[in-house]
C-alpha cells in the first residue's frame, strides 16, 4: 500500500512544474521523461532529492538543468546544481567545478564566473552568460563541506583530507542513480579554485585510491577516474606562497611596487627572522600528521597572515590590485538573487545561502590546514600524466601567480628541469595577448593578464577557449 501510494503522489506531481524528486538506489521511473523518481527507504541515509528544469538560470532551449540535494550521510546534505552542456550533451565530458574558501559556495563559479548565467543588478533577473563551460561540458557546481551554501546538516569536515572521502560518496550516489549515470563514463574533469589548490590533488588523490581497490575488487562502487584537473590562483604550498607575497609586493609585473621600503623590510623580517613564517611553515611540514601538528600548522598560518599577508595587500582589494576596495567586481549580485523565497522553492533550496559562512571555515583552521601543503600530492599527479592546468589571474594577490608559478617550479616531477627551461609564449586571441604560457607534455601553466581571482569573471572569452583546450588534450596554444 505504501509503494502505490507513493507512485500515486509521483503520477499526481507531474501536473505541475518543476518537479521535486528523490531518488537512491532503488529507484522507480512513472513518466517518460524521467521527471519523477521516487526513492524507496533510504539505503545507508544516502540519495538524492531534486528539482529537475527549474526555469532558473538556464533558460536555453532544449538545454536540461538540476538542482538538489545529495545526501552523503545521515543529517548530511550536499547541495548541486547541475547543467547539461548546450553542445552535444550525450557526448560531452563531465566537469565538477568546486569554490575554494574553505567554505565557499560554488555558486560563486556559477554566477560570477563560469556558469549559464549572472544575475543582473536588479537583483531580480539573470542573464544568459555567453562564455559558460556548459557551451562545452556538462557541468555540475557542489557545495562542500556542509554548511556551504545551501548544503546543511552536520559538518564532519575539519581538514581538506577529510572532505575527500564526502565528495567521493556523492559521486557513488550520483553516480548510480538513474537520472546520472550516464556520466558515470564521460571523461571527468575536476576544475576549481582558490582552497582549490588543496582539494583538487587530495580529491584526485583519493579516487585514485578507491579506483585501485574497486579494480582490485577489494570494494564494489563505482570508479571515478579523473581525465584532466585545473586549478585557477589555488592556494596550493603555503610556504611557497607566503614568500612569494614579499616578491609580489616589491614588484607586482604589469603593476608596479605595492608598499614602501619600510614595510617590505617588516615583511622580510617576518618572513625570514628567527621563529619567523618560513621557520614555522617549515615546523609544520615537518609535523606531519602528529599530534602536535594541528597547533603548530595553525601558529604557522596565522602568524604568516598578520605579519606577511595582510602588511603585502594593505591598500588593496586582496583579490584583485587594480581595486582598492574590497571586491568590486566582480559583483555578488547573486546573494541577494538566491535568497528569495520563490528562486529557492524553484530550485529546491531547503535553507537560507550563505556565499562564505565561518563555522566550515573555522574547522579547517583549528586543524592548522592552511598551512599545510599539498604540493607532494600534486607533483604524483603531474609525474603520472595527468592532464593539469595551473593558472593565475595576475592581478590577484591573495594566491597570486608569482606564487603559483614557484610552486609548480618546485614540483617533483620527471618534468622539474625542463619546466625551468622552459619559456612564456604569449597566448593571443585573434592576434590579442590573453596569457603568457608554459607548456610541458600534459601540463600546463598561465599567466592569464589583466585578471583577478576569478579569472572567467574577468577574461571569459579567454578562460573558455582555455577550457576548450584542456577538454581536447591540447597544449594551450593561440587562436
């Protein structure tokens, strides 16, 4: 009585628009369509609840959208927005975008940057975004760790190595429902930013692991094999970093000196003076995972911050140095845009969004996870093959690209002395200079000009032809 029920209710919501649907393992089809899935008891407190062609965001013709909630675990909900690629969707890879924070809604990367649309300064209205990922790729945008975004529920994620395991199990539940399975085959491509730089080699890292025991049939899931990474200003080696914003704010290229003499010499004597940055990142390093680590990785990170950080940006938008105010543009218009009650029940939002909330935050802190590097696990990557792209707007200078480009630099990695010797060739776009590049077999490094943080939010039509490139396995090159 209680199936019929259920498959009653189903055949009875088809009526109306959109659609909220649950599914898990065990799943049950009622329209053609595939509009209505209805899950059965929950298998292990993992499924998927979602709202299927919303009306919000992507409004090209023909194009499908979904947005929800995946459940990763009892009181645990992730939140995605997923859009199928406007070009060849059936054979289209498959790319997650993640926002880095640690905290941080990827619904930054969907309106300010890479997704379908932007929400307009009435805060009412969104705009079809030329220059989407989804012209290329299907794409789905996550929240993570909980309590991001619209994710809600119990945070268990104090570490970027402990948000891996999370990400992994939504994508088993996306995986093998029936409304995503299909991409279960797709080249998969993992882009990100920002705390980026930490995720993206610890969660390949992970899928790799768990695809040697699922070959090994040590465990039955389903593999997830990661086809090409990007990691746009990612904050990858703290150390490398920190000393690179001495450099940066003694010379930015393209814009010049940042700070006087007297601060530089502050910066300096905190970077490099007894028990200074460098010595305390290094103490770090050297914790490992001990159970001293947390608090000396945590002192390092925040004695950085005050004395080398913060002193290297005073005076400027930390994410972009050509504004002195914080955060100009690109706009967050889309704050605003999804908080509305009738933009939430159309999409399927269960709570209020919060863009950057601080508990997510604060539990990555007091493991000292900022400090920590993740430059080992990256370099295993570039040496297996991968196809990798690191890039850097170069106007930022929270992970700015000077940062960045030591840190590759410093790789250990088969390719480490051939990328040394390697030059910048300008990468142009109908004869204009976009980027500088360095291109080494799979892997790739970029200056991308006149760019902050975001680099699709700045130079689009760049970031995507960038993209392009990446899908095809290309060394980046001028068009």
């Amino acid at each position: 009585m209680r199936l019929r029920a259920l498959i009653q209710a189903g055949v009875a919501l088809l009526a109306s628009a959109p659609i909220t649907c649950a599914v898990s393992l065990v799943e049950l089809d009622t329209s053609e369509a595939g509009h209505i899935e209805i899950r059965s008891k929950v298998h292990n407190a993992t499924g998927i609840r979602y709202v299927k062609n919303s009306g919000i965001c992507e409004t090209t013709p023909g194009v499908t959208q979904i947005s929800g909630y995946i459940d990763v675990g009892t009181n645990m909900s992730m939140w995605f927005w997923f859009f199928e690629s406007r070009t060849s969707p059936k054979t289209a890879p498959f790319t997650l975008w993640l926002n880095g924070g640690p905290g941080c809604s990827s619904m930054i990367g969907l309106f300010e940057e890479s997704g379908p649309c932007s929400v307009n300064a009435d805060l009412n209205s969104t705009t079809l975004n030329p220059y989407s990922w989804n012209n290329l790729s299907n794409i789905i945008y996550i929240d993570q760790p909980i309590g991001t975004g619209f994710s809600y529920g119990t945070d268990l994620v104090n570490s970027t190595e402990a948000a891996a395991p999370f990400v992994w199990t939504a994508f088993q539940v996306l995986f093998e429902s029936k409304i995503f399975s299909k991409y279960a085959s797709r080249e998969f491509i993992l882009a990100t930013e920002s705390y980026g730089g930490h995720y993206a080699p610890s969660f390949v890292t992970y899928f790799e692991e768990k695809n040697v025991l699922i070959a090994s049939g040590a465990i039955h899931a389903v593999p997830i094999v990661v086809s090409a990474l990007t990691i746009n200003n990612g904050w990858i080696d703290p150390l490398i970093q920190n000393i690179a914003y001495l450099t940066f704010a003694t010379y930015a290229p393209g814009y010049g000196r940042l700070q006087p003499d007297p601060v530089l010499k502050n910066i300096s004597n905190a970077l490099y003076g007894h028990d200074g940055c460098i010595a305390q990142e290094k103490a770090c390093y050297a914790a490992g995972n001990s159970t001293s680590s947390n608090n000396i990785c945590e002192n390092a990170d925040r004695y950085c911050d005050e004395y080398v950080y913060f002193p290297a940006a005073h005076g400027y938008d930390d994410y972009d140095v050509r504004q002195n105010s914080s955060n100009l543009f690109p706009p967050q218009y889309e704050v605003d845009y999804l908080h509305k009650k009738d933009v939430m029940k159309k999409i399927g939002a269960q709570v209020t969004y919060e863009r950057c909330p601080d508990p997510p935050y604060d539990q990555f802190v007091y493991t000292g996870d900022l400090g920590r590097t993740w430059l080992p696990q990256l370099s295993a990557l570039a040496n297996s093959g991968m196809k990798i792209l690191i890039w850097a707007g170069d106007a930022d200078i929270i992970c700015n690209w000077l940062g960045l480009h030591a840190s590759v630099l410093a790789m250990d990695w088969y390719g480490n002395e051939t990328l040394h010797n390697t030059p910048f060739i300008n990468m142009t776009i109908d004869g204009k200079p976009v980027a500088a590049v360095q291109n080494l077999d799979n892997f790739s490094f970029v200056r991308v000009y006149e760019a902050g943080h975001e680099v699709p939010a700045f130079q689009p039509e760049a970031a995507l032809e960038i993209f392009s490139q990446v899908i095809r396995k290309e060394q980046l090159h001028s068009v």
